[in-house]
C-alpha cells in the first residue's frame, strides 16, 4: 500500500475518493455524471488498487461512446494521487471484451477498434459536444421565442448570451460553448456554428430547424435509455433528472 492511499484514509474513504472522480465524467451529450445516470456498477478498492464496473442501458449502446465514458473512468481514477492499478471494466455489453482487453492494455481507442474506429477518441468527444451544443442552442433560443410571441426566427440572428434569461438553459448553453472552445461572455452571437461564426439572417429558420432535430434526438435518446436501465437493471433508482 502506498504512503498516498494510507493517507487518504481507509478503504470506505477511498472509494468515496473513488466515487468522487467519476463524478467528472459526463455522457457528453446529457451533460450529466456517469454516476448520477447509475453508469457506474460498483466500485471495489484494496490499497492502491481500484477496480470499477460500468454498465449501459443496453447491450447494444454504441461501442465507440461505451469505449468513450469506460476510458475517461480509467483516466480520472488514474490521476487520484493515491491510486496504483486500475481495472475498469464495462460488463453485459456486446463488446464487452474488446473494450475491456484495450482499457486493459493501455491501447486506446484506435488500437482497441483498429479499422472500425472512424477517427480518434478526441474527434469522437468533439463530435458528441458539438451536437449537445446545437442540441442547447436550439433549447434556449426557442425558450426566448415562447417568451416573447413577437419575436419571429429571423430575428434570433442578433441574439446574444446576454440577451438571454438567467437559468439552468442558459448556463447549460455557456458550459456547452465552452467545452468547444467557443467563448461565454454576454455579448457572444448565440446563434453560430461550432466555429463560432454566426450564420447569415436568411438560413437562421434552417439552422434552427436542425439543431431542433439535434435537441429532439439527444433528448429521446435519454429518455429511452434511462427507462431501459430501470428495465435491465431492476434495482436502479435513476429517474429523469431535470436539465443541467
């Protein structure tokens, strides 16, 4: 045992040390932390050893983004100051053994997949960003419009961060913005493309109609997981949390 994870504390302080980091790892396009979505099996700590089971909703959920949330666990599990080996392992899941022999060989996400990995793990967390950010842009500025029966689309295109009302939806876009490098600050265009440059008055009503279809997607997709983990898994408590 390391002089690190003595100090930490006993075995029930280390995984809730444990517990703790994985709290940094969101599905990308929930915006939510693997372990309040119950991603996250169990946790098992013996000294400097962690080993961690995740689960998904289905056997079926999409290799690269089950390779995608097992790997960031393995990565803030190994940045604790205390920890040694770490096994993470993603179980009932039909690709369970190529994810779980690459997590364990250190191989990444293109070693893991080879010729089936369509780009790298960054490109792939980019592409999960890039669609929450359409996915919270489409959420805020149709709140703003219910808001005001006045406003027309086209008129979204002047619409800046500050002109938008404080809340959950709001702050929900900036850390989206922000997670693509886009900037948060109020007077920042909302309506623009994940390079930060505003689109033209006259394709704001299609720009808006895609990222609605982005919002609608994302937001089906949660709800059909979270009821097809209460399904698999019986014991599981989690429920439609509300917008982060």
């Amino acid at each position: 045992m390391t002089a690190a994870a003595t100090a930490v504390g006993g075995p029930g302080c280390r995984v809730a040390a444990a517990r703790r980091a994985l709290d940094a790892v969101v599905d990308p396009e929930l915006d939510e932390p693997i372990t309040d979505l119950e991603f996250v099996r169990s946790i098992e700590v013996d000294g400097d050893r962690v080993e961690v089971h995740l689960r998904l909703p289905t056997a079926f959920c999409a290799p690269n983004f089950a390779y995608l949330m097992a790997s960031d666990a393995k990565d803030v599990l190994t940045a604790l100051d205390w920890t040694g080996e770490i096994v993470v392992e993603l179980d009932d899941h039909h690709d369970s053994d190529l994810i779980n022999a690459g997590l364990a060989a250190d191989a990444g996400y293109r070693g893991t997949f080879r010729h089936e990995a369509d780009s790298d793990l960054d490109g792939l967390r980019e592409t999960f960003r890039r669609k929450a950010h359409a996915a919270a842009m489409e959420r805020a500025l149709t709140a703003l419009l219910r808001a005001d029966p006045d406003r027309t689309p086209e008129s979204l295109h002047g619409v800046t961060l500050g002109d938008l009302p404080a809340g959950p939806g709001t702050d929900a876009l900036r850390r989206r913005r922000a997670a693509i490098g886009l900037g948060t600050g109020d007077g920042e265009p909302v309506l623009v493309g994940h390079d930060g440059v505003p689109y033209p008055a006259e394709q704001v009503p299609l720009k808006l109609r895609m990222a609605r279809s982005q919002r609608i997607s994302i937001e089906g997709n949660a709800h059909f997981c979270r009821g097809l983990l209460r399904t698999r898994y019986p014991g599981s408590t989690v429920g439609d949390a509300g917008q982060r």
